[in-house]
C-alpha cells in the first residue's frame, strides 16, 4: 500500500528522472535507453490510473512533499506551508487523458523517430512534457504551476522546432515561445499579487482567503488572459496552427494534451481558487462567447486550409471551442441552475478527452501520410488509400468522430452540449451545430483528396509501432462512443462535480476541519 | 554609527556618478563608447556594493560585489571580442 | 517616503517590454522585449517581500533581534530568474536558426506561416 | 491595427499602474504568517542558517526541481535545434 | 580613525567624479577609456581601502571578514579592470575606430 | 583575443572556479547556493570559451551535457532519499552524521557541517547549472562551424 | 611530471583564495577543520579542472618566492606612486582638455607572457598611456599616449622604470 | 526621504533609464550594451531590497551569461535593426 | 449504457438497432433492383462532367465547395488578413483578449 501513497509524487518524480537518465543510457547503448523508455512510460501509466482509481473510490488524495508524512499538510501555525499535491476528481481524469495522450505519442514515435536523427534529445523532451503536465495537473500550489506551465512551454516549443532542415518550424517555435513565455510571465504576475496580497501560495489556502478586491480581480483578469492564450482561445489562437501544423506527429499530439492541461489550470483558477468570490455571470459569459468565437473562426478557417497538418490543427483549435463552450455554460447557470448547468459541465469535460483521442488519431495519421510521401499538401496528394489502407480508415474513423456523428464518440459530447447550451441561449447551439456540419465538411473534404482516387505515388507504409498507437486512440473513440454512459457516469460526472460542489471537500482536505 | 552613514553618503555619490556614465551610455556615438560607459558603471557598482555592505554593517553582502566584479569581466569581454570584428 | 514608487517602476519595465513587442519587427529585439517583461516580474517579487528595516534572512553574522525581510519571494525569484534565461536561450537559438534559413531578422518577412 | 494595438496598450498599462496604485504600502507587507513561521523554524527545521535556501532546498524544493527540469528543457531544446542535419 | 576613513572615503569619491566627468568631456573612445580606467580604479581603491580599515577597526571575526572580503573584491578589479579596458581599445581600433587627431599611429602603419 | 587577456584569464579562471566553489558550499551559510555558485563557473566556461575560442572547448561538450544529466540524476535521488517519509524530506538534519550538526538558535558564525540534504542538493544543482549554462553558451558559440577566436 | 606540477600549483593557488574567503572561520587557529577538509578537497578539484591553464612554459619561475615580494613592493611602491601621479595628470587634462593623442610604438624587450601582461597592466592604470595592442611574436607594444611627447619614443619615455621591474618580477 | 530612499529612487530611475535605451536603440549591439546596464543595476536594486541571494544570481546571469548569449546570437545573425 | 442529458436520454445502442434496420431496408430495396452491371465494360470508367476522365484524374481537396468558398470570399478575404503570420499582431491580439478578460472581470 505504500507505493499507493506515493503514487502521485511517483507520477510526476518517475518521468522527470527518465528524462534526466536517458541520455545517460543513450550513451550506454541504444537498445538500453529504449528500454528505459517503456519502463518509464509503462510505470508512469501505472501511477496515474493508480492514484485515478484512489481517488474516484476513496476521495482527494493530498501529498506533502517534505513533510514528516504525506497528509501533514499543516504546519503548527494552522496554515499550509509546504508544496502539496492535490489530486481530485478533475486532476485524475486530466492525468488519465494525459496519461493516454503520452502513451500514443511514446509508441507512436518508437519506430518512427529511429530513421530521423537527434532521438535521444527528442525523447528526453517528450519525457519532460509529460511530466510537465501532470506536474500540472496534480499540483496544489500556484507556483509550482506557473513552473510546470513553463516546462511544458519550453519542451513543447523545442518540439515544434525539431525540423531543423526547414525553415517553418523554427518560425513556429519562435512564435509560439514568444506568446507562451509572455503569459506564463502574466501568469507570475498574477500569482504576485495574490502573494503580495494573501502572503501565501497554497491555491486552497488562498481560495478561503480571497475576497473579490480589485487587487483580486486584477489578477484573476490576467490569469484568465494568460491561460486563454495558452489554450488557444480566438483572438490569441494563432500560434496554434502554427505550432501544431509543423510540430512532427507525435509532438503534435502531446501539444494538443497540454493545452488541455491548461484548460485544466482554467478551470482550477475559475472553480476552485475563484469559487467562494466569483458571483457574477460576466465571467462565464465571456468564457461562453469566446468558445463560440473560436468555433466559428477555426472552423471557417479549416475550410480554406491547403496543408493537411494545418487543417487538422484548425479542427483542434474548434475543438477548444466546444469545450470553453460547455464549461462556460456551466459557469453562466451553475448558481441558478444547478440541473443541467451540470450536463453543460459534463459535456465540455467528456469533450476533452474525446478530443485528445480524436484530435490525436487525426495528427498521427498526418504523420502517416507525411512520412509516407513527404508532404502533407492537399493539392499534391491523392490515393493514398491504396497503400495506407489502415490509416485511411483510422483517419476516417476520426474525422467522423471529429465531426460528431454517432454513435462515435464525439456525438455524445457534443450533444451534452446541445442540449444545455440550447436552454442558455439556442444561437448557442445553432452555431455550434454549424460548427459540427463544416467541420464534417472539412474533414470529408480532406479525406477525398488526400485517401482517394487513383494512385499517384509510391507511399512508404506505415510502420507497426504507428499503427499499434492509432490502435489504442481507435479503440478509445469506439470505446467512449459505443458506452458513453458508463465513462460519464464513472469519470466525468465525479470530475464535474470536483468542479463544481467539490471546492470545499477540496478546501476541506487541504486546510482540515 | 557616523562611520556607517559617511558610507551610505558615499555611495549616493557614486550613484550620482553613475547618472553621469548613463549620459554617455545614452549619447556614445558609437557602440564603443557605450562598452566604455558600461565598464565605467560596473566599477562603480562593485565600490557601491563594497560601501553599502559596510553601511549596512552586513559582512556577507561583499560576496556580491566579489562576483559581480569577477563577472562584469566577462561581459565586457564578450562586447570587446565582438567589436574586435570576426564580425562577419 | 517614496511609496509605491519600486512597484511604479516595475510596472513601467513590463510596459516598456509590451512596448517593444507591439512595435519593434526585429526578433532579438523582441527576445530583449521579453527579457524587460521578465525583469519587471523579478522586480515586482523581490519588492513585495521587503520590510521596512529588516536585513536580509540570513542568520550569519545577522545583527541580533533584527528583522527580517520575507523570504519566499526571493525564493521565487531565484527560479524565475534562471526560467528566464532558458528562454532566452532557446529564443535566441531559434532567432539564429531563422537568420541561417531566410537571412533576415525582420519580423514582417518571416511570415510563411499565414493564412 | 495601429488604433487597436494602442487601445489595447493603453488598457493594459492602465490596469498595471492600478496594480500599483491599489497594492499595499511598499515595505509594510500585509500577510506574511508562511514567512514569519520560515525566519521562525527554518533554522531548527532545516538546519541551514540561510532562509533562502531552506526556502529554496526544503520547503519549496519541488519549485527547484521543476526549475532544474527548465533548466534542463533549454539545454535540450538548444541542443535539439542547433544540432547538425543530414540534410 | 574616522578622519581616515573620512578622508579616504573623500578622494575615492572626488577621483570616481573625475572618470564619470572623463567619461563626458573627452573627444574619442580612447581618451575616455584614459579617464574612465585609472580614475575608477583610483577611486575605487581608495574607496575600499576606507572599508578595510573600517572592518579591521571593528575587528572580530565580523569586521575581518569584511575587510578581507573587501580586499579580494579590490584584487579582482584590479585584476579585471585594466584588462578589459585593454580588450576594449584593441576592439574599438580593429572594429576601424581611428584616434581622434592623432599625431602619430604607428598601429596603422603596421597594417 | 591579446597575450594580455590570455594571461589574465588564465589567472583568473582558478579564482573564479575557487570562488564558484566557495558560493556552492556556503550556499547553507551565506549568499549563493546552487544557482548562483553554477552561474559563476558558467561565466568561467565562457570566459574560456570568449578568449581561447570554440574550438578548445569543442570536444567537451558532450562531458559537459553529460555532467549536467549527472547533476540532475543526484538532484532527484537526493529528494528520493526522503521517501521514506515523503518525497524531499531533509532526513540528514539535525541527524548528527554528515551535515547533521544541530544550529544553534539566532545569529551565529555559521557552521559548515549542518543543513541536512541542503548542502548535497547545493552540489547536485551547482554541477547541472553550470554544465547547463555553459553548454548553452558553448552551444551558441560553436553553431555554424568556424573557430571564431 | 609537468602535470602533477600544473595540478599541485593550481590546487594550491585556489586553496589560498578559498581560505582567505573562509578567514576568521573557527577552531584551528584562523579556520575550522571542516572548512580546511572543504578547501583541500575543492580545491583539488580546481586542480583537476582547470591544471593545464594556470601553468604554461616556464612555470617554475614564479614558485621562487622572491619574486612575490619584489611584486608586492612594487604594487605598493612605484606603481602606486606612478598611479597617483596619472591620476593628477588626467584631473588636468579632464580640467584643461588639453589633449595629444596618438599611436605609439616601442619594444621593450620582454619575452614572457607575465612580463608583458604585467607590463601592460601597468601601462594601463599609469600616466596618460593605454596599451591598445601587443605583438604576439615581436613582442612590441601600441600604447594609445594621451600627450605624445616624441614620435619614437624610448620604452623609458613612455612608462619610466616599468619594464626593468616587469623583467625583474617575471622573467 | 532618507539617505536609503535616495539611493534606491536613484538606482530605480537609472535601471529605467538603461531598459528604455534597450527599447529605443536601433544598433542591436548597443541595445544589449543598455539591457546589461539595465540588468546590473537591477542587481544592485537587488541588493538595496536586502536580497543578497537573488543579486548575485542576478548579477552572475545578467551580467555575464545574458550578455554573452545576445553577443553570441548577433554575431551568428546581424547587427543593425532592420528598418 | 444510456446517456441521461436532463431532457431525455441518448443510447447508442439503440441508435445501432436502428441503424442496422435502415441498413437492413436498404439492402431489401437493393436486392429487388435489376443486375445490368457487368464488370470490366464502359461502366467500370470514371466520368468528369459527361466526359471520359483523363488516366490518373483526380478531384483534389482544394477543388471541392468552391462555390461555397465563392460564396463566403469576403469573410474569407477578411479571416485570412486577420492571420497575418506577423508576431506583432499574435502578440497585439493577445493584449487585446487580456484587455478585454481584465476590463469584463473588474468592471462587472
């Protein structure tokens, strides 16, 4: 059992010294460090759905590092003075999508990255990411967020640039380092001036503290502004196409997990560190009206798209739309109508992990079909579908899922969505049902011409390690879409509910009492 | 005690001095000129840092002054070495 | 007293640094933009910790029954510093990799990336 | 463009000296019981006459570590762009 | 030994006003540099001279420190200081900065 | 760069190495620790580095990117050594053996023998700074070929 | 033989800069035994490193120990006279503005590189002259002479007795 | 207004002075010449806030290795500022 | 299996029984057809527009909805002159969404 009590800090502590230990072996030899690879990945999944299945049996997990014992979270001063993990219903489900997320990447990228040179650093930074964002996800402290925030900043830019040879993804990467680092910088500032305020940086410690002063709000308007950004919110989205269109396929993917991790910070900041101050529905209003923005102008935008990666990181931008959508919804009514402001919550946090699956699936064939041919523009492409015939399908199998055609996964979210957004407000939902239609469009669009028609060129099949990892986010999407009742009910419904009433079990586990 | 405020007088002047430098930082018509009021500001840091460290009767505080005179150097250095052309 | 006058200035520094990343075009100048930003920041902690009076939190050689400035921001700043130049340096890798591909630095040219 | 990006500005910079104008008195700071209990027990606790680095090693090491892991994510990164290409 | 203190503490600062004044009065990168190098490093001597002998008035543990902490900040600028000044003016005559209304320069005739 | 500077550098390395060193153990005791002791002795990586030219320094990268995964490797398993309790538990404090020296109360002289992990973490983090930024510098300067001395 | 010679010296050099940081420290005489332990094995390490830097061609010549004395009397003695005296001459000139400047050239005759750095350290924090470039091989020195008095000067016109102590401390 | 506050208003004008030469000078060169005066004044406002810990890392980061990685990077690219 | 939404339920398991029926029905329809199709004739060529394909034709992606594109140019013209690729505008309109996150939170 006490591998079980650590479990949280293993999750974060394992991947950061697989990194640290990779080149090591690398330098050792080759097949040792991939070895250390799966041992690391595979033990890092095994914690996260360790401390996932503790915490939806038994509760908030807390873990103090530095204490004399995991659940001493206060000092004698009746105060927490220590760095503490806290892991509710939201964190885990946000560690299982990661946790999923990393999986895909790691194998996808086993045989993949063998023919490209500089593995070793690509795979210690992968390690990094992953660590980032669960560090993310199951801290406790303001600051140690900002911090894994700038960690996955950093890897995940490093990343887009790994290109060397091409001139766009460096390009990218300075775009995207630049907007990154200037919010994680207002991030910091915010979290400045709730210390300078409340002298501590425990986020449940400053949630029973704040008041809703003009210092307050300050902060919470540039932690809200730094963390849209970093989610891709319209108007600050544009480094997203960017970044996802040239980062290599398995980087793309673990990109798109940590703008859900950020999401999460979203979320926490919003929920958790906000919920006792935050009365007025302007806050929800405007998360609500931006997601409907990102919808509509993503999606309009992926229209137009030529370059197959690009489009597809257009779909993932509109996706971030649904998302803000439905959790906004859920701000704007939770504290009249609890009834389906709930489903509304249900629906945008079911839609984040359909949309890592999905939104993954769509980029790991991309990177199928660019290794394949070498390009990923759509007018020189065609007929893929004779060589590729298990990437063709899995592509299509996720462009319907994308689009929210049942019974696939997608569907079920959305259509939460639908449903609560429609009692809201019904332009509500007539956009976001626009949004689905061209979304089908697109993606129907790019799946004739870039799969069918006759043969054009000699494409390089897929190898077996990619098509395992397209297997697994395959099996999710089916998975979700055929029992969608029994995930909701199991993992999103505890995850919203965290959200929601469990700001106070959450202040309970931290402060006591 | 008197001893300790002629120190903190001391190092207003330098500060003083070191608008003066900034001038020149500002006005140099050329980027060696700027590296020479750069150099002329580090010196002066380092005797502030070694003044206020006694005016604040901290013996641990010169240890700062150490390093940044160590360090100034090598910055300095490096704006040499690039005016030194090799620049291509 | 001079007030708030440390938080006016670093208020003035992550101005300035917004300033020069609205309307300068040239990429290192951008990186400095943000190396400003990030001063600013470090500025603004460091100054949030400190008490009229105190001396640093250093118990050697301290004077007896002084007190003592807050340590955690300086803790903080000490991460956020090192946080910044790894930025910095990556940035400025990246700004090179740029030149050696487009040979040029202007911000408005290097825009492949549109649409 | 050029209106919006000084609108914009000029809100920013708005809410950034009402950051400082409304932020408590410099020097007095208002709550500050985490570090009164650091300068109080950091020497028993921790054993190190240095607050700051008790603060930095013991009680808020996981913030270093994430540091080190930027640390070492530049160097990475650095290495991964700069490196040489076949191509 | 206050007057000591006071006295050293006065030519420091009269001699770091005269480099700063240097610094803006002279024509050329070269003239300056003139000034700026032995006039801070002048000063500065005196500067932390007075310090040392504060500390060793102190005495104890604390004051020694202090004065030999001081010292070695004294003999890494002396060590540094010419040096870089060195590096500079050779930067600034390879980087094509002439002297200015130089009487002779025989650095030009090498080349 | 001139014989000058070469000579100079040549001096005022082992200084600054002697004095990176002493910020790194002091770090419990007086201003420094890891970060700034590793920053001083970066700043000596790349005085080598501005007077000597890349092309010394060329062969070492790969020991310097090496020392630094070894750093962040001892980091984390001193921060393991407190798993015991919980993860980053000082466990060597007040402990009596090496850096266990129980501290006095209040202002003392400082005494290198206490701090716990603090001073080992002090050494890991020290050693994966200064590789770290010196490699970055070494890096930068190295980038694009040509011995530029 | 050389090499243990490098590390043994460099070692040692940083162990002396480590314990002057550390004076005053506690129980053996002016340090604690911890801090010596400390010290030795550091700067062993120092040694380790940085050996190869500090020690170049003739080495030896700077263990004999009456070459520190003659360089402290000197630090102490002319040069600080000659320092004071710049100083006063560049007040005048900061006063007067009354400038000559130009590029001068002059052998001394020195071959080491400590005696040359020596020498062109003091040059630089002396009367009215900044070393601006040194020939590698030659050994000539480009002094930047703020009141050019001759236009091929002696070494004596424009340092005085320097280079005669730069021989006598370093080569 | 102390002797104290002197200093510090003094050294907080200067450091503002150094980051808008930063922004305002167009040779790149220069413009880092004014970040570093800029940043080692900071160190030194550091040090007035008595946070000798984060001078030093200041200092050490912004005085050697900040320069030396812009002076790097410009020789690698260009000097002036596009107009 | 079901997925409750507050107004009713949606159960994908019902909605494949459905599916399969309508599947069912349409091969029912399908099977009564007349069978004129012979492989390997004139029916197994492409068409384009009443004309013979050319060998290796293909309908690209950038080819299909031009009349929707059409339709939509001004919105279009506009979106793409909205993504300039310039940093100074990402970095403009980032202060602009911060200005408006911190004018809606403070004002309200």
């Amino acid at each position: 059992m006490t591998i079980g009590v650590h479990a949280p800090i293993l999750a974060i502590a394992v991947p950061l010294l697989g990194a640290f230990a990779l080149p090591v072996f690398a330098k050792v030899h080759r097949s040792l460090r991939d070895l250390w690879a799966i041992a690391v990945g595979a033990f890092t999944c095994a914690m996260v759905i360790t401390v996932a299945v503790q915490t939806f049996t038994s509760g908030i997990q807390v873990y103090t590092l530095g204490a004399a014992a995991p659940t001493d979270t206060i000092a004698s001063g009746g105060f927490p003075i220590r760095i503490m993990l806290v892991v509710d219903g939201m964190s885990a489900f946000m560690g299982l999508i990661s946790a999923l997320v990393g999986l895909a990447s790691l194998v996808y990228a086993f045989h993949f990255l063998k023919e490209e040179q500089g593995k070793t650093l690509a795979m210690t930074l992968f390690f990094l990411l992953w660590a980032g964002m669960l560090g993310m996800e199951y801290t406790g402290d303001m600051f140690n967020f900002f911090v894994f925030l700038e960690v996955t900043s950093i890897a995940a830019c490093s990343l887009v640039g790994y290109r060397t040879w091409e001139s766009r993804p460096a390009e990218a990467a300075f775009k995207t380092m630049a907007l990154y680092t200037v919010g994680g910088l207002l991030v910091l500032l915010a979290i400045g001036i709730l210390y300078g305020e409340y002298g501590a940086l425990n986020i449940a410690y400053l949630s029973s503290k704040i008041t809703g002063s003009q210092l307050d709000k300050i902060a919470l308007g540039l932690l809200l502004g730094g963390l849209l950004m970093k989610v891709g919110a319209v108007p600050a989205h544009m480094w997203a196409p960017d970044a996802y269109g040239e980062a290599p396929a398995q980087a793309a993917i673990m990109l798109v997990a940590n703008t859900q991790a950020s999401l999460y910070g979203l979320w926490r900041v919003l929920f958790t560190l906000f919920g006792g101050a935050l009365s007025a529905p302007a806050v929800g209003w405007l998360v609500t009206s931006l997601g409907v923005l990102t919808l509509l102008v993503a999606v309009l935008m992926a229209v137009v798209q030529t370059d197959l990666g690009r489009l597809i990181a257009y779909g993932a931008v509109s996706q971030i739309g649904y998302m803000l959508l439905g959790v906004g919804v859920g701000l704007t009514v939770l504290p009249s109508r609890p009834d389906w402001g709930l489903v509304a919550m249900k629906g945008g946090i079911f839609h984040m992990v359909n949309d890592a699956a999905t939104i993954g699936l769509l980029f790991l064939a991309a990177g199928v079909v660019k290794r394949a041919v070498g390009t990923r523009d759509l007018r020189a492409l065609g007929g893929l579908g004779h060589d590729l015939k298990w990437t063709s399908g899995f592509f299509f199998l996720g462009a319907l899922a994308l689009a929210g055609i049942p019974p696939l996964n997608g569907f079920a979210s959305k259509f939460l969505i639908y449903e609560s957004s429609f009692r809201l407000s019904p332009i509500l939902t007539a956009i976001a049902v626009l949004g689905s239609i061209l979304l089908l469009a697109v993606f129907a669009r790019a799946f004739q011409g870039a799969f069918l028609g006759p043969r054009l060129r000699e494409a390089k099949p897929a190898s077996p390690s990619m098509l395992v990892a397209m297997g697994v986010l395959a099996a999710v999407i089916l998975a979700m879409g055929l029992v969608p009742g029994f995930f909701v009910e199991h993992m999103v419904t505890p995850a919203a509910e965290a959200l929601w009433r469990g700001r106070d079990l959450y202040l309970a586990a931290v402060l006591g009492g | 005690m008197i001893a300790e405020l002629s120190f903190g007088v001391a190092a207003a002047v330098l500060l003083a001095f070191m608008c003066v430098s900034m001038l020149r930082l500002a006005i140099g018509p050329t980027a060696a000129d700027r590296a020479v009021a750069l150099d002329t500001i580090n010196t002066l840091v380092v005797t502030t840092m070694v003044l206020l460290g006694a005016a604040f009767g901290q013996v641990i505080y010169v240890d700062v002054a150490i390093v940044y005179a160590l360090l100034s150097f090598v910055g300095t250095l490096y704006i040499a070495r690039y005016l030194e052309g090799g620049l291509k | 007293m001079i007030g708030n006058f440390p938080f006016v200035v670093c208020m003035i520094l992550i101005a300035l640094g917004l300033w020069t990343l609205l309307t300068r075009r040239n990429l290192i100048k951008l990186t400095i933009g943000i190396s400003l930003i990030e001063s600013g920041v470090n500025l603004f902690l460091v100054t949030l910790g400190y008490v009229r009076g105190g001396v640093a939190p250093i118990y050697t050689y301290a004077p007896p029954g002084a007190k003592m400035v807050l340590p955690t921001p300086q803790a903080l700043t000490l991460t956020s510093i090192v946080i910044g130049l790894a930025t910095t340096a990556l940035m400025l890798a990246f700004a090179v990799v740029i030149y050696r591909h487009r040979g040029t630095l202007d911000a408005r040219k290097i825009r492949e990336l549109r649409g | 463009m050029k209106w919006i990006k000084v609108g914009a500005f000029l809100v920013m910079v708005g809410f950034l000296v009402g950051v400082a104008a409304w932020m408590h008195p410099f020097g007095v700071p208002w709550a500050s019981e985490m570090d009164d209990y650091f300068i109080a027990n950091a020497q028993v606790e921790a054993g190190a006459n240095n607050v700051v680095t008790s603060v930095v090693f013991d009680y808020r090491g996981f913030d270093t570590l994430g540091e080190a892991t930027v640390l070492l994510c530049a160097v990475v990164g650095v290495a991964l762009v700069l490196r040489r290409t076949r191509r | 030994m206050n007057v000591l203190i006071y006295v050293f503490l006065a030519i420091g600062a009269v001699f770091n006003g005269l480099g700063a004044i240097a610094l803006i009065r002279f024509p050329d990168v070269y003239t300056r540099i003139h000034g700026a190098t032995k006039c801070t490093t002048f000063g500065s001597i005196f500067s932390i001279l007075a310090v040392v002998i504060y500390g060793f008035a102190r005495g104890g543990g604390q004051g020694g420190t202090l004065a030999v902490h001081a010292l070695i900040a004294l003999l890494f600028l002396l060590l540094t200081n010419p040096t870089g000044s060195h590096a500079l003016a050779r930067g600034a005559y390879r980087g094509g900065i002439k002297p200015f209304r130089a009487v002779v320069d025989r650095l030009e005739e090498k080349r | 760069m001139s014989v000058v500077v070469r000579t100079i550098a040549r001096i005022i390395v082992p200084m600054i190495l002697a004095f990176g060193a002493y910020v790194i153990m002091h770090g419990h005791l007086t201003p420094g620790g890891g970060f700034q002791g590793g920053a001083v002795i970066a700043s000596a990586i790349a005085l080598l580095l501005v007077v000597f030219g890349s092309g010394r320094l060329a062969g070492h990268k790969n020991l310097l990117s090496l020392l630094e995964d070894l750093g962040a490797i001892a980091f984390v398993a001193l921060a393991f050594l407190g798993i015991g309790c919980t993860f980053f538990r000082n466990v060597l404090a007040g402990s009596g053996g090496l850096f266990g020296m129980p501290v006095p109360p209040g202002p003392n002289p400082g005494f290198l023998n206490t701090g716990g992990t603090l001073p080992l973490m002090n050494w890991a983090v020290g050693l994966k700074v200064a590789a770290g930024l010196g490699s970055v510098v070494l890096l930068l300067g190295l980038f694009g070929g040509g011995d530029d001395r | 033989m050389r090499k243990v010679a490098a590390w043994i010296v460099t070692a040692a050099f940083a162990l002396v800069v480590y314990l002057l940081l550390v004076l005053w420290s506690g129980s053996i005489g002016l340090w604690s035994s911890s801090e010596l332990i400390a010290g030795g094995v550091l700067s062993a390490l120092v040694g380790l490193v940085a050996g190869r830097l500090l020690w170049e061609r003739g080495g030896w010549r700077m263990l004999q120990p009456h070459r520190w004395l003659l360089f402290l009397f000197y630090l102490i003695g002319p040069f600080f006279l000659a320092m004071a005296r710049a100083n006063l001459d560049v007040a005048y000139r900061v006063i007067t503005g009354r400038v000559r400047p130009g590029i001068v050239r002059f052998n001394p005759g020195l071959r080491t590189d400590l005696a040359r750095t020596v020498l062109a350290n003091s040059i630089t924090l002396t009367p009215g002259t900044l070393t601006v470039d040194v020939d590698d091989e030659s050994g000539e020195f480009y002094v930047h002479w703020i009141n050019v008095k001759r236009e091929e000067p002696r070494p004596e016109d424009v340092c005085g007795p320097f280079p005669t102590w730069a021989r006598r401390i370093a080569e | 207004m102390t002797l104290w506050g002197v200093l510090q208003v003094i050294t907080l004008v200067l450091v503002v002075v150094g980051a808008a030469l930063a922004v305002w000078l167009r040779d790149l060169l220069a413009a880092v010449i004014a970040l570093a005066a800029s940043s080692l004044l900071l160190s030194l406002e550091f040090y007035l806030l008595q946070a000798p810990d984060v001078a030093i890392a200041e200092a050490g980061i912004g005085a050697a290795l900040t320069t030396a990685i812009y002076i790097l990077a410009i020789r690698k690219t260009r000097r002036k500022e596009e107009e | 299996m079901r997925l409750v939404t507050g107004q009713g339920y949606w159960s994908p398991l019902v909605w494949l029984a459905l599916a399969a029926g309508v599947a069912l029905l349409a091969w029912a329809f399908w099977s009564r057809g007349r069978r004129t199709y012979k492989a390997g004739t004139e029916q197994d060529q492409p068409f384009l527009s009443g004309e013979r394909a050319p060998e290796g034709a293909h309908v690209g992606a950038p080819h299909l909805y031009w009349g929707f594109a059409q339709a939509l140019q001004p919105v279009m013209d506009w979106l793409r002159a909205f993504h300039s690729g310039f940093l100074g505008d990402y970095v403009t309109w980032m202060v602009v969404l911060l200005a408006v996150a911190l004018l809606v939170v403070v004002l309200t």
